[in-house]
C-alpha cells in the first residue's frame, strides 16, 4: 500500500511550523493568564521545580476569607 499523501518536509519547513504553532500557544497563554488576573484568579507555574504563583502572598491573605 503507497501512501504518497504525505509530502516529504526539510528541517526548515517543520522548524517554521514548530516555531509557527508555538507563538500560537503562547498567545493563547497569555490570553488565559490575562483572563485569570481579570477575574482574580492565579495563575501557578513551575520554577525549578517549585511552585510559584503571580498572585503575592499579601494579595491572598487579602482575598482568602478568615474563618472564625
């Protein structure tokens, strides 16, 4: 069975397309991060292994309600 639907890439056309559908990505990260800040919510990330966030520690003790 031939299946000659598929033309064969050279390394620069798969290396625009990956660079292509990473800008993609990250416009739609950026957008969803700004989203989250918008509606108060934080956004995590890994650092090095840790978790951090874009929210600071003051912000959430602001936000987090104290249970009495």
């Amino acid at each position: 069975m031939n299946h000659s639907t598929c033309k064969p890439y050279t390394e620069a056309e798969l290396a625009r397309q990956a660079l292509e559908m990473l800008a993609i990505g990250n416009v739609a990260v950026r957008r969803a991060q700004e989203r989250n800040r918008a509606l108060g919510i934080a956004n995590y990330y890994s650092i090095g292994g840790r978790i951090v966030s874009d929210v600071t520690t003051q912000q959430r003790a602001v936000d987090v309600p104290q249970r009495t």
